[in-house]
DNA sequence: TATTGTTATACTCTATAACTATA
DNA sequence: TATAGTTATAGAGTATAACAATA
C-alpha cells in the first residue's frame, strides 16, 4: 500500500486465495468436488450421455428391471429428473421401458445388450477421469482418501435427494 | 427376478445407490462436495450473507485494499460476479470502495470495522458448520483428509476460474 | 383419494457479452 | 485501442407444482 508502485508486477500477480480458504477442509471439498464435477461432465460429453446416464445404466445392470420410482429413489434424482435422461437412453436402444401387467401405472425399465455395451464404454472414461484427478495421489494414499470419503457419506445418508449423479 | 414376489417388502426398499457409485471416489467427491456446499449455505443463510461474502471478506483481512480485478482472480470468480457481492457488502457497511487516484477505472476495496465484526461472525459459523460435517472423523483422519485435499488442490490449481466459492 | 409417470414452470448459478468511463 | 468496473442476457441445473392415467 502507502507508496508501492501501482504498476502490477506483470508476472508475479499470482490469484491466490485467501489463507484462511486454503485452510478449511470444506471449502478444499467444495471446490475439489466441482472440479471433479466439471471434468467427469466433460470427459462424458462427447458421447453424448453424462455422469447421470452412466449411473442410471450401472443401477439396471446391478438390479433386476425396476420402477421409475425405484430407480430415482436410489440415486437420489428428482422423478422428473429421470424422465428426461431414460426418454434419451431409450431413443439411442440402451433401455426399455414396458409396462408392469400388475401395475399399469409403473414402468419397468430393463438394459438391453446395447445398454451393457454402452456401460462399458462410459466405464472406461469414469477410469481415465480417475487416473487424471487423483495423478497426485499414490495408490495407497488413494485408498485412504476413498475410506475417509465412505466414512462421510455413510453418515451423511440420511440427507434428502441430491441429484449430483 | 424370475418368480420373487414383486409386492416390495415395505421397508427393506432401501434408496442405496449401485455398487459401482459408491465404489468411485469421484463420485463420492461430487456427491459430498455439493452436501458440502448445501450445508454451508444453509447455515449461512439467516446472516443474509454467503460463503463468498465470507471469501471476499477473508480475503481483504488478509491482504491490503486490491482492486476488484485482483479480488476476482484470488477467489477465481467472474468480475462480474463479484460486483453484485460487492455491491451487497458495501450496502451493509461492511467493505468501502473508492476510486484509485492514480487510475480512476479502479476501486480499491478495503475492509471496515464493521466488516472485520462480521467475518468473526461468519468464521463462527464456518465452525460449526465444519464440526457437524466432519463429526463422523476424529481428528488425526480430519488432518489426513485436509492433507489429500491440498495435495489435490495444488496439483489442479492451474485450472480457469471456478467459483464454488 | 392416492400414486406413477409426465409435463410445465420457476428459480438459482454461472458464463458471456455488451456498455461506460477512463487510460 | 485496451482495460476496470458494471449491467444485461442467456444457459445449465435443479426444485416445485400441476396433470393424466391407473389403482
């Protein structure tokens, strides 16, 4: 301040947050959480589909055909929410959506070959977004950054829907 | 599948995300980073203030009066993001922008008394925020954790302008 | 009357572009 | 012509509410 040059020293005008920032283990996760976020929403974009597809995809090929309800209830989305992503999954055959003869309410949704071809291809680009975010981390310091994680969000469980994929 | 009872087992019908989610570490890290980021602005919110009012605050504590140019940088938010934040602080008495006489396009911004009351304030919340989130880690794995975090952090430090706050 | 899937609407966030005043 | 701050606009993302078919 007082009689520094206002000139901006071209080069070293480095934007660094605030200590009191780089300090809070929140904050850290907020940012880091949208970086991730950011780079996944990318690294899926060329295929057309996003983190949400590859999550609803991975649901029905661990679970038997389910509901609309059921499948929004567990990966935390809006009902609404789904509707749009399993109209794109079934246009492009990954899906199938038919009628429950017990309920004619309710839509079981099922994968179709394609739908597990598909999977896998979105399985490769989830492990190469994990290999470029966490490239600073060693295996084993990896795996403690996951048990810590698994740690926050079995406690965390009980919070109302998300819908970060 | 095949002939199990499709009546749903009324309370075992558990909202559990697939395997494959909470396996990834990625995932994890989005999901919590915006429970994170919900949470904060929950507790925030009674104040009428934000995590980035608190970042802007922050940030003058530490620095002398910057530009609003560099202020933008340092917390990697838009310049025009920041006007409105700005705007809302300096209403409350809380920052004070004046002309840089030596180039009169510039505010320089500093912190008021005032100001410096309400970034205790806010610090406070910050706490408690951070203690009911890491709750579930005793403090040598909130240490490990934060320690992950930075080494993240600096690694993907060179990226645009984020503002997660 | 309640529930499933659907459609429509609104609201928050953030990113982009356009404008002014100074340089 | 370029830059600092400002204003305005538009786009994603998400949450809420209303609706038709079925129970």
């Amino acid at each position: 301040m007082t009689t520094t040059d206002p000139q901006v020293p071209p080069v070293l005008a480095l934007a660094r947050p605030p200590k009191e920032l780089r300090s809070s283990t929140a904050h850290l996760l907020k940012r880091f959480g949208s970086v991730v976020k950011e780079r996944s929403a990318a690294a899926y974009e060329p295929t057309g589909f996003s983190p949400y597809h590859h999550a609803v995809l991975a649901l029905l090929d661990e679970e038997p055909p389910e509901t609309q309800a059921m499948i929004a209830d567990a990966l935390g989305y809006d009902r609404s929410h789904l509707v749009g992503l399993l109209d794109e999954l079934e246009e492009r055959g990954l899906i199938e959506r038919r009628r429950d003869p017990s309920d004619r309410r309710r839509h079981l949704v099922s994968l179709t070959a394609e739908g597990k071809r598909t999977l896998k291809r979105l399985r490769t680009i989830a492990k190469s977004v994990d290999a470029e975010l966490f490239a600073p981390l060693d295996p084993e310091q990896r795996e403690t950054l996951h048990a810590l994680l698994v740690l926050l969000a079995n406690h965390h469980e009980s919070r109302r829907h998300a819908g970060t994929s």
